[in-house]
C-alpha cells in the first residue's frame, strides 16, 4: 500500500518512513507544499500523511483544495502545535484524523491502520452530474454510460464541475483548483481542457454561461 508522507522536518521523514517501510507500506515522503499538493491530486495513495507546516502552500490550503477537487483519500494531520484550533480547522478542512506533535511512530501507525480499515469498509463513491459519472476510487469517468479517456487535469476539472453541480464556476475558480494557478495562461488552458472534453462527449456536456462560467446540470428534479 502506498502512502504520501508530506512533512518537511527531515529527521520525522526519515524516521516516520523508515516504520512505516518496516511495515510493508511503500512511502513517497514529499517536502514541498505545491509538490504534496500535485501528488495528492495526481497519485493514487491509500492515505496521506500531512503536516499542516509546508513551505510554498500551507497543508490547510492543501486539503481544501484536495475536497473541493472531490479527492476522497484518507488524510491524517499532523501538526506542531496541537492547538484545539487547529484540530477544529483540520477537521474542516477535510481531515479524517489528526495526530499532535511530538507523537510516537506507533501511534500514528496505529491511527493509520485505523483510518485504511474505515476507507477500505466503504463503497467505492460514484459521483454523478450532468450525464457524467466519476469512480472516485478507480478514476475513471463515463459520459452516458460510456466510458472516456480523461487525464488527470480533466478529471479533476470535471470532478470539481460535479460536486458544484448545478452552479456555475468561473474560468479562474476552475484554473485555480484544476491547477493551482489564477493567471492567464491558466484560465486559457482550462477553455482547452473544456473544448477538448466537449469534443470526447458531447458539445454541451460543459455547459456555457457566457461571460460567468461553466456548469454541470443538477439531474435532480
Ligand atoms: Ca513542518
């Protein structure tokens, strides 16, 4: 099983990792903020280590942006505080536990164990708006029953279409969470991604509202 360590203190990565390999687990420990965030959104990992204390992009930041995508992989956080603030944000976020620093390696073994057996008890969530269906767990996307090949910016651009189905998303909102970027060139690269998902579906999968967005529609009466 797979595990994203993202924590920046080199002497916790590297004895954290180091029991969790003892373990059986394969770890991929990142450093760097908008690096954790690409790997989350890009990578299939059974859970996600974070430590709230990245450089470049905060790991609160991160989360959200991983829930509002529609990324449904178990995260623990981990911070240096211990706040009851923080827990509360945390958990806001989108955090499924949360594990204070200092810690013992054991324990958030433990926790992590404890947080697979919850994920692998749950069905594998479809999530379905305007004529798509996405498989969070599997990745793939279907447009009327039939399945479409969709990269990873694609699918996360449709994903975070279907959990705001219904409204409509800005070219920015969208450049921002397919992306992690607000600039020109992002918002023209998102008009791409929506032409190009338009042509493997319909013209009108992608709904246009000229000059506010995009939207999916609500199927829901
Ligand atoms: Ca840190």
């Amino acid at each position: 099983m797979r595990i994203l360590l993202a924590e920046d203190d080199p002497a916790i990565a590297s004895l954290v990792s180091g029991q969790l390999q003892a373990q059986g687990f394969l770890v991929d420990i990142a450093m760097q903020g908008p690096e954790v965030w690409e790997l989350g959104e890009t990578s299939d990992y059974a859970a996600i280590v974070l430590d709230l204390g990245l450089p470049g992009m905060d790991g609160l930041s991160i989360l959200k942006r991983w829930r509002q995508a529609g990324m449904q992989t178990p995260v623990l956080v981990l911070t240096a505080r211990g706040s009851w603030m923080e827990r509360v944000d945390g958990f806001d976020a989108g955090a499924d536990d949360y594990l204070p620093k200092p810690f013992r390696s054991e324990e958030l073994i433990a926790r992590l164990r404890a947080l697979l057996r919850r994920s692998q008890a749950r069905p594998n969530p479809v999530v379905v708006a305007g004529g798509f269906q996405l498989d969070e767990a599997s990745r793939r996307v279907s447009f009327e029953g039939r399945q479409i090949e969709a990269s990873p910016m694609e699918y996360r651009l449709i994903a975070y279409l279907a959990t705001r189905k219904g409204s409509v998303v800005s070219a920015i909102e969208l450049a921002a969470h397919v992306q992690g970027r607000e600039d020109d060139a992002a918002k023209n690269a998102v008009e791409a991604m929506v032409t190009r998902i338009r042509r493997k579906t319909t013209p009108d999968s992608i709904q246009n509202r000229r000059g506010f967005g995009y939207l999916l529609a609500d199927e829901q009466p």
